[in-house]
C-alpha cells in the first residue's frame, strides 16, 4: 500500500518507519521540495521525499503528522481535492504552545479532527495516534500488555481498516465513534502529557479494560 506523510517531524517519521517495517511504500512530504529532514528519511528508509501535495496524491492513505495549529495551511499546500475518496489518519492535536507548557487551542464545542473533516469534506478522516508518544506507536513493548487507541471518525469502512492497521502496529482499537469524539481524544492527548510532565516520564499509554 501507498502512503503519504505530510509532516517530516517526529511523528510523521515515527509512523513513517512503521508502514516501511509492514512492507508499505512511503512517501514523506515538506512545505517544500527538497527538504532536509524529508531527503534524510528518504535515505535512511528507501522511502521517497517531496511536497505536501506529492505526498497527497501518491497515498492511498495519507497520514497528517503536521503541527495541529497548521492543518489548514498543509491541507491548503497540498490541495483539498488530492485527498478526495481516501482514508485520512488525523494524528495531530491543536496545542498552543505559546504560553510555556502546552494547552489545546481549541476544545469543548469543536476540534481539530473535525476541522479537518470540515477541511476535506470529501475525504475519510480518522482520528488516530493523537493520545501516545511516538516512541510508543509502532509495536509498543508494556508490562500491562499491548496498550489500546482509541480512534474517532465517520466513516465505518474506513476504521475497519484504520483498526487492521492498528493491530499490524502492535494495538489494540476503542471505537468512540464519530469525528465529534475528537473533542475528547484531543483532551486525552492533555491528560497524556500532564502525566508525563508531572512524573518526567513519557512511555505510557492507555488501556481500556473490560469485565
């Protein structure tokens, strides 16, 4: 399978080098051609480099891993109509970063996955790997057992696959439902990271257990 990144920072390398362990063709795509940190993913991992808009069109699934407060502008960059039809994984969070310690820049009554949607009305978005650390996404090693992601997004077809994928990448899926639920999973994410600032820790995930 193709997929496309649109982001060259952690994330999108993290996610990057899992598709390219499961076989998968990787295209990792900048604001701009040439880009360092794409053309150093591209030869450390085979994978290809390019724009946002080359990363776009070549994905069967397109991965955004962009900072959360530029969706707008990335999805501008590579052009709405290239994602048309496809499953879109919404990884990021719209976190302000302004004042010091993070805190989301939108939350409660709307979210960056569904500004996203809203974006690319066209497109399949799924809300996934917002609520962990990259260290953790592909086949994460926990004394509790393989941790749980939970996902978020309108499409049923499109989550069946997302939670095929998933579990190639070593997790188990929490359906919450449609895209609204990223008003939650992007609260997560701040629940993820006070933890984290608060213990100096950041390998932990969530599980959600049954009876």
């Amino acid at each position: 399978m193709k997929v496309g990144i649109l982001g060259t920072g952690d994330v999108g390398r993290a996610l990057g080098k899992g598709f390219i362990d499961l076989g998968h063709e990787v295209l990792m795509g900048a604001r701009e051609a040439n880009n360092p940190k794409a053309l150093s993913f591209a030869k450390e991992t085979h994978a290809r480099a390019g724009t946002f808009a080359d990363a776009a069109k070549f994905g069967e699934i397109v991965v955004l891993a962009t900072l959360g407060v530029a969706n707008k502008s990335a999805i501008k960059l590579a052009g709405a109509d290239a994602f048309k039809g496809k499953i879109v994984l919404d990884t990021t969070n719209p976190l302000d970063t302004t004042g010091g310690a993070p805190k989301l820049a939108v939350g409660t009554t709307d979210s960056g996955g569904e500004e996203v949607q809203r974006l690319l009305p066209h497109a399949k978005v799924v809300k996934v790997f917002n609520t962990v650390g990259n260290g953790l996404f592909y086949k994460p090693q926990l004394p509790g057992g393989p941790p749980d992601m939970f996902i978020a997004g309108e499409d049923p077809g499109a989550k069946k696959k997302v939670t095929e994928l998933l579990k190639d990448f070593g997790w188990g899926t929490v359906d919450l439902g449609g895209i609204v639920a990223s008003r939650y999973l992007e609260a997560m994410c701040m629940a993820w990271v006070t933890y984290g600032f608060l213990t100096d820790t950041w390998t932990h995930a969530f599980k959600l257990l049954r009876k």
